[in-house]
C-alpha cells in the first residue's frame, strides 16, 4: 500500500469515527446527519474504486472494507430525522 493510499484510509476512518462519534450523542441535529451522508457521499465512490483496484487486497479485506461503506450508510439512513 502506498503513502497515499495509507492516509487516504486515515482519512476515511477519521471521518467514520466522528460519525459514531455523532452517533453517541442523544440527539442528532438533521444538519449532522445530512452532512454526513454528505461526507458519505464524497468518500465512498472513491474509496470503493480504491477497494476494487487495490491488488494488495485479499478478498476477505476487500469485503471488510465494503461492509465498512455499506455499515456507515445503513447508520445514517437508520436514524429518524422526524
């Protein structure tokens, strides 16, 4: 895996975490959760290319990695926003 590679995952799990982050507090504000689909929208189609096109991925870690996207979206259409 490249540097760039390596802080492009950082990144992506630094954005997760403050997501779950979000997540632990009783209310979320519309404004949060819209953002982060925002921010879900942003990462994931490129990560998702970087999962299929990373040829130092086992199978098993491409998987782990895509229920890591798919996790993050199913939280965020989880939550109520009524």
């Amino acid at each position: 895996m490249t540097n760039k590679s390596i802080k492009y995952v950082c990144n992506v799990l630094l954005v997760f975490a403050f997501a779950i982050t979000l997540l632990a507090c009783n209310s979320i504000d519309k404004v949060y959760i819209e953002a982060d689909l925002a921010t879900y929208g942003a990462i994931a189609p490129e990560y998702s290319a970087y999962i299929s096109n990373d040829e130092d991925l086992t199978e098993d870690e491409k998987q782990d990695r895509y229920a890591l996207l798919d996790s993050w979206l199913r939280r965020i259409y989880s939550i109520d926003m009524n």
